[in-house]
C-alpha cells in the first residue's frame, strides 16, 4: 500500500506545481515516505534518512512511523518534519512549509478526500486505496496504531471516477488495496459489495483485483461476484496461524473451522479461483504440535500460494513482551513453502490446454486474471490484453502460445 501511497504523493506535488525529482541528487527536498509494519522497514527508513542528511537535504518523513521512530529520527538526525498516517494528504503544503524554511508536523486523515490517483507511472497495473484503518486488534500488529483505529472510507462516486480515470489512462487491471478493505464503507453506509457491483458496471476491456480480503469480511454476495468476469479469479485470505490456539493468541477473530468453512464456499462457487494466504510462523506459544496444526491446515487448504513470515515483536503491540521461538522460524517456512509449491503446481496444471487472458507485463511474460504469470514467446505489449492457450507447465514456469 506504500507504494499507492508514494505514487499518490508524487501526484498531489505534481498538481500543485512541486517539481518531482527522480533522484536525490537532483532535489532540494526528500520525501521518505515510511513503513512501520517490521523492524526492517523501519531500519531501511533511517537508511534512507542517513543518506538524504548527509546530501544535505531537507527531509520530510510520512508514511506509517511510530511516534517513538521518529523520535529516534529526531535525535538521530535532526529531522523535523513528519506527516504521520494520512496526513500525507498535505505533502504539497508540507513541501512549501520546509522549503520556506519551516518544519510540520502533521496527523490526520485528510488523504482519502484527496483528488485520486490517475496513473502508475512504471505499473502496468493501476493501484487504487479506498479506505484506510482497521477495527480488529490483532495481537502482534501496530498497524491499527499507525494507520487509525476507525474506517475511513473513500466515497464510492471517487473511486468509480478514480477507476474511469485510470482506464482512460490505459490501465487495463485495477487493484484496489485498504488497510481493511472488506470493511470498505462501513463509515459511510455502503460496503464493498456495493463498490464492485458499481465498478463491474463501468464499460470497457477491463479487470479489478482485490488485493487482500479478511475472511470474516467474505460474504455470500461477494463470493457471488467472484464469477463475474471483470473481477479477476484471485483472492489472497490472510491466515496466520492453522492453530486455534495460536489464532485466539493472535486474536484473529476467526477459528480454522470458520476459515475453512468460508473457503470451501468460495471453491464450490468458483472451483478454479486461485488462494493465496499469509502465515506467521514462531508466534509466542507455538511449539512444534501447534505448528503442526498449521502444517496440516495448510495442506488441507487449495492455497496456491503462501507468503510466510518469522514473528518479530513490534514495540507497541500486545505481544511485544511475549517469549517466542525463533530458532525453529527458518525450518517452519521452508516446510510450509514445500507444501504450496506442490499445491500450486497441480493447480496450474489444470489449465492445460486452456485459453486464458493475460495481461502483458514485459515483451515475454502476462498475468492470468488468477495471478500466476504465464511465459510467452512473443514480443508482447505491455499493458495490453492477450488470449492465450497455456501447453506447458512445471514448476517454475507456465508456457503458452498467442492465440
Ligand atoms: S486485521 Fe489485524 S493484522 Fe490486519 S491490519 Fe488489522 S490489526 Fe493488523
């Protein structure tokens, strides 16, 4: 979602007369938007910060910093200007006020009213952020902290405006990303359904792709629109954990027989979707039993993909204080990787012989509405639209031809 975010700021500064440099060489003003969300992120921002400083920049830091990084950015390296969490939505201003000398420091949520984003530049896929904050209180995440703890939802007119846009820019697949997406609308009365069942209507060769969904937030109607053929094949279902104990720790607010139970309904509606999840691995409390649960549940699950992480404790979070095993982190990640790689080999071999569209990402390579990538021989057009018939697939690679 960061880099909506850069993007959107880019073009809120372009709009308003700021020159935008690529380069940090050639600026007078750098702008390190943050990412508060591990430990690594926020060492790469004060790296970032380090190198801007000693060019002797002036420096803005936004984004979704703790309170306590950028007191450390103070003292570290004088910096003082901030825009925490939506506040972003004054960059130009912010950008004005330290180029006259003055340093902000700025939180709200002014972003989301914002005039929208109208392309990507570098994408081939437009990215659009329809809501921001999070009411759940899972026990290992700050972000709620970071990016607000009420729903902030872009009005619906905005976002069926921010999509024609960027169709008429040629942007041919829109993801539509949020800190908690399914709970899209709920500030304003209207939800996610409501928003999909407007763009699908929008004329045009195009797909929409949701970029992550909770499974609480998956309801029947949205399962149903799954089929419609502007809403690309592709669901990713944060997991975290195949243990109940280890899920009621995290307080996710779900047990695997909920998850199960939701994903089951979404295979028999729509049998070749494609799964993707996350799972946190070496959670306080998960011994070797308990991440054997998960390791069933994952190989009971279709996922075709699985993003792992190692638990890190992230200062402001419930489970910061919290033991955990990191020694077994490394062992448990490779054995969930060895479960999806298979799952999502037999996955793709279902569409042998199959005619797909893809979208055309370099000369070479285009992207199923289910997300995998296919590989092509022919010189391609980025961004454009292919109908192709996949003869090939093994693990590392699915080969198909032009039709
Ligand atoms: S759902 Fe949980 S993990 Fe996701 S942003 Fe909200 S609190 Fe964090």
């Amino acid at each position: 979602m960061n880099q909506v975010d850069t993007e959107w700021m880019r073009q809120q500064c372009q709009k308003s007369g700021v020159a935008v440099m690529d380069t940090l060489d050639d600026s007078t003003i750098a702008v390190v938007n943050s990412c508060a969300v591990t430990s690594r992120a926020e060492t790469d921002v004060a790296r970032w910060v380090k190198k801007a400083v000693a060019k002797n920049k002036s420096v803005i830091v936004t984004g979704c910093l703790t309170k306590e990084c950028a007191v450390r950015l103070k003292e570290s390296f004088g910096v003082s200007s901030f825009l925490f969490g939506g506040a972003r939505g004054k960059i130009a201003y912010a950008v004005r006020q330290v180029a006259s000398g003055k340093s902000v420091e700025l939180a709200d949520d002014t972003d989301m009213k914002a005039p929208g984003i109208s392309f990507m530049s570098g994408k081939t896929r437009g990215f659009l952020k329809i809501e921001e904050g999070c009411t759940h209180r899972c026990s290992y995440c700050i972000i709620p902290a970071l990016r607000g703890r009420k729903i902030v939802s872009r009005p619906i007119d905005m976002v069926v405006d921010d999509v024609k846009t960027l169709l008429y820019n040629g942007y041919k697949e829109i993801v539509i990303s949020g800190t908690d997406i399914g709970a899209y609308g709920k500030d304003l009365g209207y939800s996610l359904y409501e928003l999909l069942r407007r763009l699908i209507l929008i004329e045009g060769d195009f797909r929409i792709r949701i970029s992550s969904i909770g499974v609480i937030d998956l309801n029947d109607n949205l399962i149903s629109l799954m089929e419609n053929e502007k809403i690309c094949r592709h669901l990713h279902i944060s997991l975290q954990s195949g243990s109940d104990k280890i899920l009621s720790l995290m307080r996710r607010p779900y047990n695997t027989a909920f998850y199960g139970k939701k994903i089951e309904a979404v295979v028999n509606r729509v049998p070749d979707i494609a799964i993707g999840t996350d799972v946190i691995v070496g959670f306080p409390g998960e011994d070797e039993d308990e991440f054997k649960k998960t390791a069933g549940f994952v190989s009971d699950m279709p996922f075709v993909y699985l993003h792992p992480f190692s638990y890190s404790p992230r200062i402001g979070a419930e489970s910061y204080c919290w033991q955990y095993e990191k020694s077994a982190q490394k062992r448990r990640i490779k054995v969930l990787k060895a479960i999806v790689k298979k799952k999502n080999l037999i996955y793709r071999r279902q569409f042998l012989g199959r005619q797909v569209k893809v979208l055309a990402e370099n000369e070479k390579q285009g992207r199923t509405s289910y997300y995998f990538p296919v590989s092509l021989p022919h010189g391609l057009k980025r961004g454009f639209f292919y109908d192709v018939l996949i003869h090939n697939v093994d693990y590392d690679n699915t080969q198909a031809d032009i039709v």
